[in-house]
C-alpha cells in the first residue's frame, strides 16, 4: 500500500470522525429551539391562567409591598406565578380599554365582575354620537402594588401608567390602579378586573 493511499484513509477517516461530532452535537434538542408548533394565543375575553408548576415569588416579589398577600395567594394556588400575571393583566389592560373604545360589551364582559360590567355597559349605552372615548396609545409600565387573599378570594391590584389619545385633546397620562380577583378554589381560570381606581 502506497504512501498517498495510506494518508487519504487517515483524512477520510479524520473527517468522519469530525462530521459525526458535528452530527451528535448539533442534532441535541437543548430546549432554546422555537416550538415546531405556534402556541395559541391567550382566548380573547379570557386573562391567561398561572402557568402549572409555578416557580417561587422572587425576592423582589415577596420582599414588596404586595410580598405578604402574595405569598398567600401562591400557598392557596401553587400554580400562581407573579411574572404570568402581569404579562396577562397587561393583556387584559389593553383588551379592556381597547373593548371600552369600541362600544364592545361582549368583550368586556368575560374580563369584569358583574358589577363593573354594568358600569361600563351603563357608560356605553350613554355616550352621545361622537363623544371623545380615550384610546390606549402605549401601556407604558404595570406593577402589583397590593395584594391580599380574602377566604378563597385571592385580588391583586396592579398600578398601570399609560398614555391615552382624546381626540382633539392629545394624549394624556392616565396612572390607574386596577384590583384583578380570582377564586382560587373554582375551576375557573380566569382573573376578573373588580374595581378602578385613579393612582
């Protein structure tokens, strides 16, 4: 066997060896790949749920103004989880001024307790052809400033700054602190806004 033979096996096999430690290190799921399928949006009219096996309040969650209420919320529901809430009371935010805007009862419906529904069905039912109905421009920041669990009634009340277009007036900053309830007992997933308050 000649010389030249001999060396184009060793490559041959240096570079087998090489592509197969490619193919077994590149062809490993670490789990920062995108999903193959696109997860579902939250329902509209519906606050996404805590996400199931929840981790622990951070820190800076447990050691804020909101820390005790919290706490007790996450010993009454493990699934609660303090960074999956405001992500969907920021969506609830949105979706709630936004259905407010539009006259969209039925939407707001499934976001509000009976009795702030009335008060917004009431509120549209009265606006006069062309009233000025304030449009989210921008939700600028969401923070849970309280919460507390009452029996089975866990609410959290999150602080919201936003900037809100009114027609020829401009857009103005709006500071409001929304109070989200849920029992935690009931198979119902859902956070419903149950009181408005100017921040």
């Amino acid at each position: 066997m000649d010389q030249s033979l001999i060396e184009i096996l060793i490559l041959a096999f240096v570079a087998g060896f090489v592509l197969f430690r490619l193919y077994t290190t590149l062809g490993k799921r670490t789990g920062a790949e995108r999903p193959s399928q696109p997860q579902p949006a939250p329902v509209q009219g519906q606050m996404p749920r805590e996400m199931p096996g929840a981790q622990p309040l951070s820190p800076q969650a447990a050691s804020g103004p909101a820390g005790q209420g919290l706490m007790a919320i996450v010993r009454a529901d493990p699934n609660f989880d303090v960074e999956h809430f405001v992500v969907g009371s920021r969506a609830a935010y949105e979706m709630i001024v936004n259905a407010f805007a539009k006259g969209d009862a039925a939407t707001l419906r499934g976001l509000l307790t009976p009795r702030v529904y009335e008060s917004y069905a009431a509120a549209i039912t009265k606006r006069a052809e062309g009233d000025t109905v304030p449009e989210l421009v921008r939700l600028k920041s969401a923070e849970i400033v309280e919460a507390a669990l009452s029996g089975d009634t866990a609410r959290v009340t999150v602080k919201f700054e936003a900037e809100l277009a009114e027609g020829a007036h401009g857009v103005r900053d709006a500071r409001e602190r929304w109070t989200f309830e849920r029992n935690v007992r009931a198979s119902d997933p859902n956070w419903l806004l149950s009181r408005v308050q100017a921040a």
